[in-house]
C-alpha cells in the first residue's frame, strides 16, 4: 500500500452545487437561467447567450458512452495501485458529457450506462459508472 494520498477536489463557489449533488448522488449540472442551455463542467459564462445567470439542474444520471480510454500510467502517484483503470466520456440523456471511471467488464462505444458515485480522496463523492442491466 502507497503512503501517497490521491489528490482531493477544492470546491469553490462556482463548482459547489457540484460536489453538493455529488455527496446526495446526484449529477448536478449548470443551467443558464436566461437561455436555459445546459453546461457541465461548470463555467461561470454561458457559451450560448453569455449570460453570467445561472441555476442548477439534477440529471437522470443515464447516458451512453462516447468514447473511454484504459489508463496504463498514473497522472498521480496515489493512482499508481488503481493501475489499469477505465474512464468513459459519457454522453448524459440531457445532452451533456460527463467523465468518469467505469466499473464493469469492457466498455463499447453507445453502450448505456448510469452513474453512480463513489468514495474518493476526503470523503468526496466522485463519478463511475456502470453498465445499464436489463430488465429480465
């Protein structure tokens, strides 16, 4: 076992709401109040209509997966015992991406999936997911 600590998040005023939904389990995206478009990750400015009003939405949490990668070498030292790991661009049912590990066998390009959130560094709850199950 490593004596290296994963790097924890800093929330800020802007990206709260975030790590708020995320310790509930929840996806929490931006939501420009004067246009209405989505936008994660947060940003202070809407790309659409730049406007700095903003509120929050609670997605679904299902989505398909755009595109993954399996990480081979560590960004960080205290990932290094994660070795070999998954992380799927997810395509969110309402129209934005979000990244995070994935848990399961292998990823595929449109395969449904949904999030879930599990521990991190300090308690923080951080994205994964997993592949939808079928109803039987």
């Amino acid at each position: 076992m490593s004596d290296i600590s994963k790097p924890a998040p800093h929330p800020s005023p802007l990206t709260q709401p975030y790590w708020d939904g995320a310790a509930q389990g929840v996806l929490r995206v931006q939501q420009c109040a004067a246009c209405g478009k989505l936008r994660h990750y947060p940003r202070y400015l809407c790309d659409g209509c730049h406007s700095f009003d903003v509120t929050w939405k609670d997605c679904s949490g299902r989505g398909t997966v755009h595109s993954w990668m399996v990480a081979h070498h560590a960004f960080h030292p205290g990932f290094k015992e994660d070795l070999p790991y998954t992380l799927v661009v997810v395509e969110m049912e309402e129209g934005v991406r979000a990244l995070g590990r994935f848990i399961g066998e292998a990823p595929r390009i449109d395969m449904p999936v949904v999030i879930r959130f599990t521990a991190g560094a300090d308690g923080f709850a951080l994205p994964a997911f997993t592949p939808v199950v079928p109803d039987a």
